[in-house]
C-alpha cells in the first residue's frame, strides 16, 4: 500500500489511525489520505497522496474532497497555477469541532427527523396501543435536543471558552 519513501514510523501511523478510524465509520482510503496529510508539513498535492499511498487518481482525489467538506484539510491555490495542494487541519480544537459538525450531520441529524414522523403518527401513538412508543420517543428527542444544542455550541465556541465552562465548576469561593 505505501511507497518505498514511507518510513516505518509514518507507515505504522497511517495504520494506527485507520485503526482508530474504523470505529468511526469511516473509509480506510480517507482516513490513510487524513494521517498522511497529518505528518506532512508541507501541503501536498493529489499526485503527493497517489505516490506516497499507492492510490488511484480518482481515489485520492475523492478522499481529498471528502476531507476538504469534512474541514479536516484545506486546499492551498497558489495565484499562477492550476495544480491544488492539501494541508491538514493541525489544531486540535478546530479537528476536534470538524468532527463533531460531521458527525452531528450525518447521525444527530437523521435522527432528529423521528420527531417529525412522530407527530405525523401522534394520534395513533397516543391511543396507547403501541406500548408506550410515543413516551419513549418524547423522551428520546428531548435528550437529542439538548445534545444538538451542546454540539451547536461547542462548535461556536473556542476551547477557552470551555475550559473557562468546564473549570468553573471546580472553583470555590
């Protein structure tokens, strides 16, 4: 899978986090493109990614886009030429924010719409002859609510902000 340029230490990250990311759900090809970009210093460019990699164009290409929506990595156009290169979003507060808007997009989200099927469904959940449905997802989209508020908020916030939030609970007068 990696070029002969790839260090054994650069390698076994690229591995680790495909690792970690599988838990997440997320493709192997992007999370290899995502640690990549991570060790890099220098942007990088598509070819970069399909040398070190061993990937295909359109792989590396759709990877790099995904990331760039994911804002995990951001694409430098240098003014006077065509070629694009990619860079990882290196501080940790604004990696960790990107993640969680992605994932609230995709999984808070869908979830989210059983409210709405549940009013459509009001009258015949309420008659009670679904064993208490309705209750149970009232008191599912309130605890989704407030963890949609909390994600809200902690992407609008900076990391002082929550250390601020999170230690003032600890401080006594």
């Amino acid at each position: 899978m990696f070029s002969q340029e790839v260090t054994i230490a650069e390698q076994s990250f690229v591995e680790h986090w495909q690792e970690i990311g599988k838990h997440w759900g997320v493709p192997k090809a992007m999370l290899a493109v995502h640690a990549w970009l991570i060790l890099k210093s220098q942007p990088q460019s598509t070819d970069d990614v399909m040398h070190h990699l061993n990937m295909s164009r359109g792989n590396a290409h759709n990877m790099l886009l995904e990331l760039v929506e994911w804002e995990l990595v951001h694409p430098l156009k240098t003014l006077g030429k065509r070629q694009v290169l990619f860079v990882a979003e290196k501080e940790d507060w604004a990696m960790m924010t990107a993640i969680l808007r992605i994932k609230k997009r995709r999984e808070l989200d869908p979830f989210l719409t059983l409210d709405d099927w549940r009013e459509v469904h009001s009258e015949e959940l309420s008659s009670g002859a679904n064993d208490g449905l309705d209750a149970r997802l009232k008191s599912w989209m309130v605890t989704a609510q407030k963890l949609d508020r909390l994600t809200h908020l902690a992407s609008r916030e900076d990391e002082s902000w929550w250390r601020r939030w999170i230690f003032s609970a600890l401080r006594t007068k």
